[in-house]
C-alpha cells in the first residue's frame, strides 16, 4: 500500500514506491550527513578560537593550513548532505532544497583564512 508521500514518477515516467524502511533509511543517513556537516563548523569556531589565543606565528601558520583543509571538508560534507536529504526528500514526497552554498556574510566560501598577526 502506498501513498503520495512515497511515491513519484521517475524519469521514465514510471510510478516508483519506496517502503517505510527505505524513506527511514535515507532519513537516517540526511540526519547523520547532516551531524556531520554542523561538526565541521563546531570545529572551525573552535580553531578561530585557537588562533586567536595564539601569537606564534607558526602556530598561525600550521592553523590556517588546517582551516584550508576544513573548508575542503565544509564543501565535501555539505554535498553529502544535500544529496542525501534530497534523495529522502524526493522519496517521501517533499520537495528537494535547491543547490546553493552555505550563506556567508559579507564573504564567499573558500575564502582564504590567512588573517592580519596585528589583528590581535
């Protein structure tokens, strides 16, 4: 038994159900991709936080090719994410989000980290 909230038209044209363990399934996975998309900007707040506190200027300098590394990390996991909530999102009947990046303020993302030494 199916209904509109499980089933949609594929490409083909054809009528595609997914069970209730599947639509769980990939909810499960949007959820985790999700967790795992917000951990990589708890870390960041963390590492800004380190570079602050630090004046060593090699300190700095291992630290902003770590954030380099994490905006890599931002971009890989925000992909997921996206993918995977808009296959669960199609599967159950919503509508996807579309495919724009994370809104920054004021900036762009893959911006460079390299901040001013005088700036603290």
């Amino acid at each position: 038994m199916s209904n509109s909230r499980n089933a949609h038209t594929s490409e083909t044209g054809d009528t595609v159900v997914f069970g209730s363990l599947v639509l769980a399934d990939l909810e499960n996975r949007a959820t985790r991709a999700y967790a795992d998309h917000g951990d990589g900007y708890t870390a960041s707040s963390v590492l800004h936080v380190l570079w602050m506190d630090h004046a060593d200027e090699s300190a700095r300098e291992a630290l902003n090719l770590v954030f380099a590394e994490l905006e890599r990390y931002h971009a890989r996991a925000r992909k997921a994410w996206h993918d995977l909530y808009n296959a669960w999102a199609v599967a159950a009947g919503l509508d996807p989000i579309p495919d724009e990046p994370d809104e920054v303020l004021g900036d762009e993302l893959g911006t460079d980290y390299d901040f001013d030494p005088d700036s603290t």
